[in-house]
C-alpha cells in the first residue's frame, strides 16, 4: 500500500461555506434554551440568556452545516486519538470521543476556539456522556477538533 494512500483517507472534505439554515436552526435553539437559562434570574436574565445564547446557537448552526461529516471526524479521531501529546493511557476513545464531537460540532469559522470555551467547559457535564475526562483533559481533545477542522475551511472574508 501507498503511504499517500493511507493519507488521503485521513483527508476529511467540507463545504466551502455554512448553510444559513444551519445559523437560523442554531440561532432560534439558542435563543429558546438562552431564555430559558436566564429566566431564573428574572426577566432582565431571559433577555440575555436569549442574546447570548441566540448568538452561540447561531456559531453552533454553521459549524455544523459547514459540511462536517460527523462519522468521517470520528473515524480519524478513534484511529488517531492515541497518538495526541495529551492522550493519557487510563482513558479511552469513549473518554475522548465527546470532547472531539463537541470540537467538531461547535466549529464556527466565525469565533475562534478560546472565544467559545466557557460555553463549551459549561456544556461539558451535560455533553461528556460517560466520558470520565474533566473539562481541562477534554479541552485538549476539543480544541484538536476545532484546529483540525478549522484547517480545512477555506478562509472566510
């Protein structure tokens, strides 16, 4: 077999640009669950939770109608995951797994990585599963995700 062979297998191809139905599903999600986070902090709080959520839920939308091919990212990383400088050997692809998901999903070409992990570090106890990983071991793996995919888009004007 041709090593360039084996190469041109871990090459996963997106669409050059996000979907707007993707941003509108997201956006109208976010602003629902935003809302309805911030409620309990009366009704200044629904109306940022509904801004702020409005707005990741939008990210959210168009990193996952970018084209991302959910069972093509999550065959390269259960094939490669063990070969990351933060793979620990107590862990398994079902450890990690969640945190690449999450770093593919919520890829926006809009928001970089840092921008968005408070959100995804609050999102973690509920996304993680039965991973076994803490928010700062999953980051490492979520942030592999979010690069990865980042560098395969074509740059956005």
């Amino acid at each position: 077999m041709n090593p360039k062979d084996d190469e041109e297998k871990d090459v996963v191809s997106y669409a050059a640009e996000p979907h707007k139905l993707g941003t509108s599903i997201g956006a109208a999600g976010g602003v629902i669950a935003g809302a309805a986070l911030g409620s309990s902090l009366g009704p200044l709080g629904a109306v940022t939770g509904a801004v702020l959520g409005g707005a990741f839920g939008a990210v959210a939308g168009a990193g996952i109608a970018a084209g991302i091919d959910p069972e093509a990212e999550e065959a390269y990383w259960q094939r490669r995951y063990r070969d990351e400088p933060y793979y620990e050997s107590e862990y398994t692809f079902d450890d990690y797994g969640p945190a690449y998901k999450m770093g593919w999903q919520l890829y926006s070409p809009h928001v970089s990585f840092d921008a968005s992990e408070k959100a995804m570090s609050d999102d973690w106890g509920k996304g993680r599963g039965v991973s076994k990983l803490d928010w700062p071991k999953a980051r490492h793996a979520a942030k592999a995700s979010w690069e990865k995919v980042h560098s395969s888009q074509k740059p956005v004007d």
